[in-house]
C-alpha cells in the first residue's frame, strides 16, 4: 500500500482530539509501546472508521543489538499492526538493549561489516514475523564508534538492498549526524537543498545500483522533517527527499569506498558475541558510570549519560504532570525537587 502524499501527527492521548479535528490527515503514527493490542483506545478506532491509517511506531525492539529479538515484543508489534489494520510498521536502526541492561533510547550501531550482518539478520527475522511490511528510521547519532568502517550513506545502503526493508527517512536526524561527523555547517547544507519533490539519482548515497529515487510522502514540522518511502519498493529502490541525498552524498564523500558486497558480510560464529561485549560497555559505561569502551571519548559518553538521565527525568515527570493543575499540585512540585527539572 502506498499512502498519499499529505502531513501526518503523531498519535498521543494529549493530542487525540486535534487529531480527531483534522480530517485532512492522510496518516497517524502510533508509539507502539504505548498501545496494549487487546484494549486500543477508543479514539484510534475512531480514526480506523474515518479511514485514517494508522502505523505503528515502534522503538523497543532493539534491531542493531547483538542480542536475540524478543519474541514478546514481535507478537506485541504484529498483533498492533492486525488491530490497527496497519499497512506497515516502522522501527529504527538502533540498539537500546546489551546484558540485561536497558537505556531507553536509542542507541547507534558501530558501523561495521559484522554489526551490519547483525542487523541483517535480525530484520529480516522481524520481517518474517510482522503480518505488514517493515520501514527502517535512521536515528540522530550521539556519539560515533572507534571502529565505523562505513558511512552512514554506506551502511544504510547495503540494509535496505540485502533486507528489501522501507525507509523512514528523518531528514533531521541525516542532517544532525551530517554535521557532527563531516562539520558540514547549516548554511553549506541549506545551499544543497532543492526542492523536496523532485528525484535525486546518487549511486554514493541512495544504493550501489544508483536507483531513482522519489519522495511518496513528507511530514513536516519545525526542525523535523521525515520522508516515507512506499513499503512495496523492490530490494534495492527506495525512496529519499533530494535534500536528504544531498547531505547523504556529503558525508559519503569525506570518506568513499567501495560498498561491501553480500560476500564480505559474512557473518564470523563470534561477532554477536564481540558486538555484545561493546554493547554491554558502552550501557555500563553511561548508565552505571564505568570506565567507556576502548577507543570512545570520555566526555562525550559523559553528555550522553546526562542526555539520558535528563531524558528519563522528563518522562517520569510528565507522568504526574496531570496533577498538578489539581489539589495534588504539591506532589507534582515534589517530584520536580527531588528528580530533576522536568515539566
């Protein structure tokens, strides 16, 4: 199923009822992890008779980790996408789980030929499981592992060809790890782009068989844009935003070689093993304050376990937020003091 082109909102219970107003809306996504599939809100079922379609968004299943899929969570986000009658579902190239450690964020995945094979496999498992269609999100970058052998246009590239997986593409996300890695500044990017809409052929960036590429829908807000890609794309042809190549082809050309090919990305018995082990430091090292793996900078794993503490601050303090327009406004004060500066 291909969706129009048009804007879509994100589905939450605070913004149900502007969602519920705009019937112009062509999607909504659903933070999947949010959503029990036996008891889905009233509301989203009012979207599914309007006609709205609904795509589960998932961010827990860990698809770059080097340990096993849990099985729950595939049942949970398959059985989401049956009841929401979804025409695909979407996830991210990331990890948030290593040794019974979890960050709750999402996390990159070195770019490697062995944590690319990884990658590959656990996909394609995901994509055997789900009922729909699977869409790949590329995430913002914290940091970046000592060990990257590929670009991120690169490693990007070689999954969707050998997974025939969608791309949800953020182009914000692109732009941030563009700037970080390559220093691109936001004046030499804005002079890249060009319009949105118009196909962009780039063999460096889009896929080592140079397919045409075309945007099929762009969501837009302030600093944020996302580009869907048709979930029915053969292997091998995505979908991008021009801009999007752009600043792609930029980051791949500070660093151009040639992809690695099927054959080079076979998978050695202990690479999960090896990917577990760095894995595993890097959590330790930003969750419980260990010494970070060989090779990665101290502060910055410093700013990304304060990244991470502000961020489960923030969502535990939105989880009394309600109260405090009623006569427990003292516990949400409370809460505030004495976890951090939420709200």
């Amino acid at each position: 199923m291909r969706l129009p082109a048009g804007i879509g909102i994100a589905w939450r219970r605070e913004t149900a009822w502007l969602i519920q107003c705009r019937p112009d809306l062509v999607f909504s996504e659903v933070l999947a992890e949010n959503v029990d599939p036996r008891d889905p809100p009233a509301p989203l079922a009012a979207l599914l008779e309007r006609g709205t379609p609904l795509i589960p968004h998932g961010v827990g299943l860990s698809l770059g980790g080097a340990e096993a899929l849990a099985p729950a969570r595939l049942e949970h986000l398959a059985a989401l996408a049956q009841v929401l009658r979804a025409p695909f579902v979407s996830e991210h190239v990331a990890f948030v789980r290593a040794g019974g450690l979890d960050s709750g964020h999402l996390l990159p995945v070195p770019r490697t030929r062995e944590a690319l094979r990884v990658l590959i496999e656990n996909v394609q498992q995901a994509a055997r499981t789900l009922p729909v269609p699977l869409v790949l999100e590329n995430i913002a970058t914290l940091f970046e592992w000592p060990e990257n052998e590929l670009s991120e246009a690169e490693f990007l590239s070689v999954l969707f060809e050998e997974t025939g997986a969608g791309w949800l593409l953020d182009a914000s996300n692109l732009y941030a790890n563009v700037k970080i890695t390559a220093g691109i500044s936001t004046r030499s990017w804005s002079g890249r782009r060009s319009s949105e809409s118009r196909t962009f052929t780039s063999p460096a960036a889009a896929s080592p068989t140079g397919s045409t590429m075309t945007p099929t829908r762009i969501r837009s807000a302030k600093g944020r844009s996302r580009c869907w890609n048709g979930c029915c794309a053969e292997p091998g042809r995505g979908r991008f935003c021009s801009s999007a190549i752009a600043i792609s082809a930029a980051a791949a050309s500070s660093k151009r070689s040639s992809p690695p090919s099927p054959r080079s990305l076979a998978m050695p018995p202990d690479a999960r093993a090896r990917l577990l082990d760095r894995q595993r430091a890097l959590l330790r090292s930003v969750l419980e304050g260990a010494a970070p793996p060989q090779g990665l900078d101290a502060e910055r794993l410093k700013r990304v376990a304060a990244t991470l503490h502000d961020k489960r601050v923030r969502s535990q303090c939105n989880a009394v937020r309600p109260v405090q327009r009623g006569r427990d406004s003292a516990l949400h004060r409370w809460w505030r003091r004495v976890f951090g500066r939420g709200g």
